[in-house]
C-alpha cells in the first residue's frame, strides 16, 4: 500500500504507525463524564469499507496524518494532515 504524504509525497505504508481510528482525535473534555472516556478508550468499531485512520509518519516527516482508505481494497482515497482536520464531529 502507498500513501501520498502532503509534506513528502508518494511512500509506501512501511514508513508509517498506524495508530487506529480517527476517534483519537475526539478527546473528550477533562471533566467528561466516565462513560465518554470508556467509549474514547476502549470502544472501536471494526468496519469493512471506507474508514479514517490515523498514522504517524516514523521514517519522513514526522507529521500525523488522517488517512482515509478502504479496508477491503486498500485503497487510499485522501490524506490529509491531522493539524488541518476539523475539531470533533457533530
């Protein structure tokens, strides 16, 4: 698999982490009920399809990037830095 990196262009998926879903970038608020941190640390959806992920670019640039890609083709459809996606999802 090759993702485009915005900073350092086309690599392929060895220079990444993988962290996981992009839920990580939705934290909830220090004093958030209990039920909110249970759900942020421990509750993932395991989807085949389209999904946004986050890795970590160890080996180039050093940027997080939110990856958006098919689980079942491993296609990569965007990426795009993480600094630039959007705060929480409505």
């Amino acid at each position: 698999m090759r993702i485009t990196c915005p900073l350092c262009g086309d690599r392929d998926r060895r220079e990444f982490y993988y962290m996981g879903a992009d839920d990580y970038l939705n934290r909830p608020e220090a004093g958030a009920p209990v039920a909110a941190w249970d759900s942020y640390l421990h509750l993932r959806d395991n989807p085949a399809g389209v999904t946004k992920d986050l890795w970590y670019h160890e080996t180039g640039c050093t940027s997080w990037l939110v990856v958006t890609r098919n689980t079942v083709t491993h296609e990569v459809l965007d990426v795009a830095l993480a600094s630039d996606v959007k705060g929480p999802r409505t």
